[in-house]
C-alpha cells in the first residue's frame, strides 16, 4: 500500500533573536571611539563610554553597620552562600559625616546589634531609590528586644543558617530587575548628553538604538 504524506503547513523560519539594544549602544560609542583620533578627553565620549561601564558593572551590594554590628559577618556568609561580594561600610563614619556617600549602591542591607542610635535612626529613614533591608544581629529571635521586634532576626555565623534566607531571597528580588534599572539609568543619561556640543548626535543616535520603536 502506497504510504499517503498529508501537506503540513510550512514551518515559520525562526527569526533571529533581536539584538540587545545595549550590545548595539556599545557598537554605536565603540565605532565612535575608534575613528574619532582627533576627539580629546573632555569631549562627552568619556561620559558615554563611562555610562555604558556601569551598565555592566558587577551589583553594588553594601552592607552596612557600625562597630561590632556583625556587618563583617554578614558579608562573609553572603559571599560563601551565594558568591555575591557586598562592600563593607562603616555605618558610624557615613552617618555622622553629613552623609557623603558618594554613588548610591543598587542594594543596601544595615546591620543593627543593639538599639539605633540617633544618627543610625536618621540614616535608615533617608530617602533613597534603591531597596534597603534593616536586619537585627545577634539578638534572641523567639524573644527579640523591643527595638528589634519587626526585623528579621540573622545569625549570620554559619553561611547555611536559615535566617539567612531573608536576606539571600530579599537580594534575589532586588537583583533581578537590576539590569532594567541600570538601562533606564543610561537613557537618562544619553537623555543629558545628546545636547553636548561635540556628541549630540551620537547620544541622539545611541538613544534610537536603546529604544528603537520610541524613537523611530
């Protein structure tokens, strides 16, 4: 018996993935770098391929706290646990020198062992853009002091402790809509940039190659 083959409908050819829009940003900045000799420091293409840099920067984790907070602690079982490197900062020095901290960090955790103090207080309540997570330190979970009640309780002596788990499932969250941030962060940067005098267009051309379809 002859064997019958039944037309099929034709297969959609697969379409290459589209390119990501920062991979084409990069390309923009980096032609421009090579057959721009004459260009000189000062120009803006410094400030575009610096913007650019932070896009791929590794995360800006800082975890916070002042002397004998555990922040030390906490950071070694962050990087044990999961490999994420946070920079430590001294709680004490940031708070009490009028607060210049330089660029903001994509995730803070602050570190407390005892009660606020003032200048502690008045840090945790700034304002600020990025997530930030107050954890309580070396304090009795089932039994937590007043000042703690409300903050996760961490021991962060052993990486596998399971109060650790807040704070690795709170960074998970923050990091996971890093990339997008970070993107939104160059085209307002482009955004500054493309009424510089000598690239302009280049941030104007780079803005179009971010968002092709807002800008077509």
């Amino acid at each position: 018996m002859p064997i019958v083959t039944h037309d099929t409908a034709p297969r959609p050819t697969a379409r290459p993935p589209i390119a990501d829009p920062v991979s084409r940003v990069r390309r923009i900045v980096g032609s421009a770098r090579e057959h721009g000799a004459d260009l000189v420091v000062g120009d803006g293409l410094g400030e575009l391929e610096l913007a650019l840099a932070r896009v791929d920067a590794p995360a800006d984790i800082r975890v916070r706290g002042g002397l004998g907070s555990g922040r030390r602690t906490l950071a070694t079982a962050l990087r044990t646990r999961r490999g994420w490197r946070p920079a430590i900062d001294d709680l004490d020095v940031l708070a009490t020198h009028g607060g210049a901290v330089g660029t903001p960090p994509d995730v803070e955790i602050v570190c407390l062992r005892t009660a606020p103090c003032r200048h502690e207080e008045a840090w945790v309540r700034r304002a600020r853009a990025h997530p930030l997570l107050v954890v309580a330190t070396g304090v009795d979970e089932a039994d937590p002091p007043r000042w703690a009640r409300g903050l996760p309780a961490v021991d962060a002596r052993r990486a596998s402790d399971g109060s650790l788990d807040v704070v690795v499932s709170f960074l998970d969250r923050a990091l996971e809509g890093l990339t997008a941030v970070r993107v939104a962060r160059l085209e307002a940067e482009l955004e500054k940039l493309s009424v510089h005098d000598r690239v302009g267009d280049l941030a104007e051309a780079a803005l179009c190659a971010l968002d092709p379809q807002g800008r077509a």
